[in-house]
C-alpha cells in the first residue's frame, strides 16, 4: 500500500469537525514517541495533529485514497493500557445519522474482526482499540484493518471517495 500525505484532505476534515487549528514550532504539538517509532519504522509518513495524534493517509485500490489517526492519549481500563486508532468513513450532513446508516454501521461492527464503529460529532470513525505496548507488527496490523474498513464503508455508503 503506497503512503501519502495529503494535507488539504487532512485540513478539510479538521475543519469540518471544528478542529482546525494553527500551531507554530513554539507550540506545536508533541505525540507519543513510541508511535513514531514504530510509524518510522514501518516507513509511514505522518503528521501530529493538535491533539498530538498522528495523522496519514494511505492510497487504497482503486486510487481511493483513506484519512487514519493513531491517538497518542492511552486510555486506561482496570489492568488494560489502550489505544486507539481511527479512521473515518461517513460524515453526515445533519446532527443524527439516517436510520439505515446507522443500522449498517450497527451491522458492520458486528462483522468486523477488528474494531467497531463510533458516532464522533457527525463522522462515523471505525475504531480499532489495542495494547497500548502493541509491538509494531500489531500496530500496522490495526491502521490496516481501520483504513480497510473505513475506506470499504465509505464506499459503500457515499460512493465516492472524501475521506
């Protein structure tokens, strides 16, 4: 799968979830070095977002191409360490998802081996949770499934090709 960064996608999406933001050197944004370990040395080419995530987008079949984050907050559960990748794969245009979107999102996360998806503002992110100390086989293994996903999703349900 060929690695790009498209930053306009990256700015149109920030914006549209009322996220955008600038940053100077000053104060931008530090991320979970352990992530950029292992994106490093899958050859990934990322960018830090404002949260300190790490963002990329990967080229698809088809040339589709699909938007992931890898958070760098760990979410804690009793003994459990998780983090959380996300990829978007339908943003709707009112407040509340229709009833059959909703539903086939529903169905989907009950398909997925990996993952489920989650209503963030008016997105639909698929969210793959892992071991916080996922080694780097496992990481890549979780943005593929999330990119796949998402990127199949979309597809789906719009027909084109906007996240």
């Amino acid at each position: 799968m060929k690695r790009t960064l498209l930053p306009a996608l990256l700015i149109a999406l920030l914006a549209a979830a009322g996220n955008a933001g600038a940053t100077t050197d000053a104060d931008s944004p530090k991320g979970d070095a352990a992530i950029a370990r292992h994106l490093d040395k899958l050859g990934y080419t990322y960018e830090v977002d404002e949260d300190g995530d790490y963002q990329m987008v990967f080229d698809v079949e088809g040339d589709r191409t699909q938007m992931v984050y890898v958070r760098s907050a760990v979410e804690d559960f009793g003994s459990h360490n998780i983090r959380e990748i996300w990829s978007p794969g339908y943003v709707s245009t009112a407040k509340q998802f229709p009833e059959a979107v909703a539903n086939r999102l529903l169905e989907d996360s009950q398909d997925a081996k990996m993952g489920g998806w989650v209503k963030q503002d008016k997105t639909a992110m698929f969210v793959v949770k892992i071991d916080a100390d996922a080694t780097t086989d496992q990481l890549s293994d979780a943005i593929d499934a999330a990119i796949r996903t998402a990127d199949a999703m979309e597809l789906e349900l719009t027909k084109k090709d906007d996240l």
